[in-house]
C-alpha cells in the first residue's frame, strides 16, 4: 500500500512538472519582456515623430520598459508597415503611423502587406491641423492670394509633401481639387526636408504638420496661410481654416495611430490599448500635445479600426480624383 501511494505521489509529481508546457505561449511570458519599438515610417522631427516620443516616453514609465523610436522613412510610411506587419507579432515592435496609412494602398498597388488583414489599430493617438505654410518672401499673405496665382499660372506651381502617400500629400491634393487649380507635387522623405525647401523657396507651399511647423511660424520664417480642420487651432487663432478662406470641402485632419501586426495576441493588444489611453488621459501628455497643437484622439480599438476602413474609402476617392499614382 505504501509503495502504490508513492508512485501515485511521483506519477502526479511528474505530470504536475509537465503542467507549464500545456500553458499558452501567450501565459508564459509577461508583456513587455523587452524595449519595444516605435516604428515611425517619416524622419526625425516629423509630426507623426514628435508625437510618437511624446506619448512613448511617457508610456514607457507606465510600462516599465524602454520605448525606442525607429525611423524607417520611405514610399509614403509603406516600407515601416511592411516591417511591423511582417516582424515578430510579440507586441514589442509597434507601427507609429499618421493619416497616410489609409491612403496607401489605393496609390501603391502592389504593397507587400494588406493593410487591413495583416495590421491592426490599437488606437489613435493625437488629431492636428496641417498648416497651408509659403515663404514670407513669396508675398503671398493668405489663401485667396495662392489660389490667384496658381489659377494664373495652371501647373507652374509646386507643393512639397513628406512624401508620396503621406497625409500631406493627401491633404494637398484634396486643397487644390477643391480650389481647382494644377500644382506639381514633390515628395520628400519627412516634414524637415520639406520644410527646409519651402524656407529655401524651392517650393511654393506645403500642408506641414502643425506640431513641426508651429515654431517656425512664429519666428517668421513660414507663413501660414490657413489650417486644415474644420474649426481654427487655438495654437493659430488668428489662422482661418481653408474652407473659412474660400475653398469648400478642403478640410482634412491629420491624425497620428499605434498600429501593431494582427498576430499580436489579443491580451497583448488590450494591455497596450488601455495604458496608451491612460496616459492620453494625463495632464502631462494633454498639455504637451495642445502647446504644439495637437489633441490627444483616444478610441476604442473597434472603433479605430472601422475609422480606418472609412478613411481608406475616402482616400481612395480623392486618389481617383487627382489620378495619384505612387512615384
């Protein structure tokens, strides 16, 4: 009897040592168990890059991890969410995107990812106004002026963007179909370069994030004709919007989202999705955002995602629109 009792206790003993293999990966291992990536598809000192340190370096206290900013610039923000969506889906490595992401895959058709399938939204994280920015030198003192110059001169004018694909690319060519008149686009790889050869005249005007353009307006070295968004930016208040100065139908919201590979595992995204929205609650992050003109965006992942899914249509139609085709 003794002897049975012991190999039941060593039988039971070893099934108990098997337990943890039968366990979910998912449970195994405790998120996050390393630094996580914050994939920017623009450069350095872009809008959506501002925005992607604010709210990671404040996530990483919450989380306890290191957030570290990857800038992956190139083809419109295809190249960074072909890497998320094709990287590891262990949730440490994590899409920072802006509006474009809706536009890609009407003007890129041959994308190495579907943008629906293979990633999925998290949550947006902040909404802000492009700002219609010229060279002072250019004379042009508000929209009104631009659109007479341009319409004076079909196609001699040329607007930059951050590159082909990217939210203000979008947002320039919904402005000049709506104003009615031809400009040449030409895409840089972020919104610093852009802006640098809008100073330097190279180029005619630009729908820079306000979050880069701000400081630059207020030194004088930009001049901002007109904001994108359908109200006035508290940031500008003194800035009408494009619809205010003569074109109707031109509004466009830049926002900025966290967006991770759809084999994420869900417990994995619920935990990201709700401390990204505690700290877009915090007074830090809300104060932050609003003095570069931004406002924190929160919504619920459903939400997000069908957002993304109509934003993509309507993307699409201005992509018809202005015949745009990935350069």
């Amino acid at each position: 009897m003794h002897r049975r009792h012991l190999l039941q206790a060593t039988a039971a003993t070893a099934v108990t040592g098997l337990l943890p293999a039968w366990q979910p990966a998912g449970a195994q291992t405790p998120w996050p168990s390393k630094p996580i990536r914050f994939v920017v598809p623009f450069t350095a000192g872009s809008g959506t890059d501002l925005i992607a340190r604010a709210v990671g370096e404040a996530l990483s206290r919450s989380l306890g991890q290191q957030i570290v900013v990857e800038n992956r610039p190139g083809a419109g923000g295809t190249i960074a969410a072909a890497a998320v969506a094709k990287g590891d889906a262990d949730g440490h490595t994590v899409l920072v995107h802006s509006s474009g992401h809706a536009l890609n895959p009407a003007i890129y058709p041959n994308l190495s990812y579907d943008t629906t399938r293979d990633l999925t939204g998290i949550t947006p994280l902040a909404a802000l106004p492009n700002v219609l920015v010229v060279n002072p030198a250019k004379g042009w003192k508000t929209q009104a002026e631009l659109v007479a110059a341009a319409k004076a001169r079909p196609g001699a004018l040329n607007f930059a963007s951050a590159g082909t694909g990217s939210a203000s690319h979008l947002n320039a060519e919904k402005f000049r179909l709506r104003a009615g008149f031809d400009a040449l686009h030409v895409p840089y790889r972020g919104t610093p370069e852009a802006i640098t050869n809008v100073i330097g005249g190279s180029n005619d005007f630009f729908f820079a994030p306000m979050a880069s353009a701000l400081p630059l307006i207020r030194e004088g070295r930009l001049q901002a004709l007109a904001v994108s968004t359908p109200q006035r930016n508290a940031a500008l208040p003194n800035v009408p919007t494009t619809v205010e100065a003569g074109v109707p139908g031109s509004d466009y919201t830049f926002w900025v989202g966290m967006i991770v590979a759809s084999g994420v595992p869900a417990a994995v995204q619920r935990r990201l999705h709700e401390e990204t929205l505690k700290v877009l609650a915090s007074a830090e992050i809300k104060d932050r955002l609003n003095r570069s003109g931004a406002d924190p965006m929160p919504m619920a992942q459903d939400a997000f995602n069908a957002f993304i899914r109509t934003e993509m249509e309507a993307a699409a139609t201005i992509a018809r629109a202005a015949d745009l085709k990935a350069q």
